[in-house]
C-alpha cells in the first residue's frame, strides 16, 4: 500500500519549515513566548511575527498577550485543531517510518 503524498495531505501553511518547526516547539511545550520562539528559531521579529499570523489565521495556533512586571508579553499556544492536525502529522510520519523499514535493503 503506497503512502499519501506528503503534500496532498498537509496544507502549505501548516507545512513550511518554520511554521513546522513552530508547531514542534508548541506541541513540545504548550505555551510559548514570542521571545522564546525567536530565540529557538533564530529569526527576525518581522519573520517570526509573519509566520505566527498564517499559523493563527488557519487557526492552529492562539495568542494571548499578559503583563509580566511592567512588559506585555505575548504566548502562543495550538487550538485543538492545530493539535490535532500535528498529531496527524506524526503518525503519517511514524508510517513513513515503519514502511521504510519494512523494504529489503
């Protein structure tokens, strides 16, 4: 049985390389910083900010901005559906996986 391609089952916001690893970070740590983010990722503010608002606008990710001392600080977070799509993401990876290691060498 032959595999889904990869983008036919993903969409291309949720697969580019650094909204992929956005949603890594969040799904690893549940809610991040933007400072965090930037500091993982090692982007510019304007790069990491643009990468954010496509992820939030297809609604797999959140923010939410709170004061912390005098600052206001913003945190991401996945949606359920964001969640849910990365979940998705794993497990076809997973079989992607196994298949491989299925096959005679």
């Amino acid at each position: 049985m032959k595999s889904p391609e990869l983008y036919i089952q993903f969409d291309n916001i949720f697969f580019e390389k650094t909204r992929l690893s956005i949603m890594t970070i969040l799904y690893k740590e549940d809610l991040v910083s933007f400072n965090r983010l930037k500091k993982i990722i090692g982007s510019t503010d304007g790069a990491i900010y643009t990468h954010l608002q496509k992820l939030n606008e297809a609604n797999y990710i959140t923010r939410k901005k709170e004061i912390i001392g005098s600052k206001l600080q913003t945190f991401y977070s996945m949606t359920k559906e964001g969640r849910s799509l990365f979940s998705r993401y794993l497990s076809f990876m997973e079989k992607i996986i196994m298949q491989s290691g299925n096959k005679e060498r």
